[in-house]
C-alpha cells in the first residue's frame, strides 16, 4: 500500500505525523488501530524508555482526539490475565490466556476516524509500538448498517 505523497516519517520524540485533513467529513470511515506488544522488545528498552514512550503516547492522543480523529482507546492487560472462550457441539470450554501461541499479543487499541485507510494509515504509524510489536489497522465494520439489513 503506497501512504501517497506528502508523507512524512514519524519523529519518534515528538510523536507527529502527517494528516490528510483536520476537518472530517461526512464521508468519514472509522478504524479500528490494534496495538500488538512483544514483552522481549519491551523488556528490552532502556529505563525510562517506556515511560517516555507512553507519555509522548498520552501527549498525541490528545492531539488526535481535540482533531476529531481519536475517538476511544484502552490498553489491555496482559495475556496471563485472559481467558478465552469456546464453545464447540454445545460444550463451552474456558482457559487460561489468549487464544494462540505467539510472543505479540493484543496489547490495546484505538478507536479512530479517517477519510480513508491511507489516512488511517497514517494516523497508526504515529505511534511508537510498532518498534516493540506490531500495529493493525482495520476498517470497522458499520454495526448500525448490518442491525437495519437484518431489522433488528
């Protein structure tokens, strides 16, 4: 996927990043940005890094939100705080810790609005994790549209 010209590389320090637009329009998609960690990169900063990191993640969260583009985020606890559910020819099993055997794991998420997904794009690589993990971006999928197809 090309980011289109006028992009600029992230400034670690100052967390900015290039934006299509700071006013949305109507024609706005929402997208949902997973934030994946590796514990082993994590682990592997140096002290003060990550508080460095989350504090320059606070700082632009709060830029992105009074733009309009950040709509909601969280962080996750850690795997061993997960259970995961199934339920396979009616017997629900429950265990311990997430669903597959990986070192990253879903670490927390945003909830954002752009004019596309280059746009989204853009927006998601504002963060540092995708040094320690990797970063998802995914449309969302219109909820409210699919409750009216099946008249709910």
């Amino acid at each position: 996927m090309t980011l289109g010209s006028g992009f600029a590389p992230v400034d670690w320090p100052t967390l900015r990043v290039a934006v299509t637009s700071n006013s949305l329009s109507e024609n706005i998609m929402k997208f949902l940005v997973m934030i994946y960690n590796d514990d082993t990169l994590l682990d592997a900063l140096p002290p003060g890094q990550y508080d460095e990191m989350m504090n320059g993640c606070f700082k632009h969260a709060d830029e992105l939100r009074a733009e309009g583009h950040l709509l909601d985020s969280m962080q996750l606890e850690p795997p061993a705080a997960t259970k995961t559910i199934r339920v396979r020819n009616k017997r629900t099993t429950v265990v311990d810790g997430p669903f597959a055997e990986t070192r990253e794991y879903l670490g927390g998420f945003n909830l954002i609005e752009a004019a596309n997904m280059d746009e989204a794009v853009r927006i998601a690589q504002s963060f540092p994790w995708a040094a320690t993990g990797c970063i998802e971006v995914r449309p969302v999928y219109d909820i409210d549209a699919e409750r009216k197809r099946v008249g709910a």
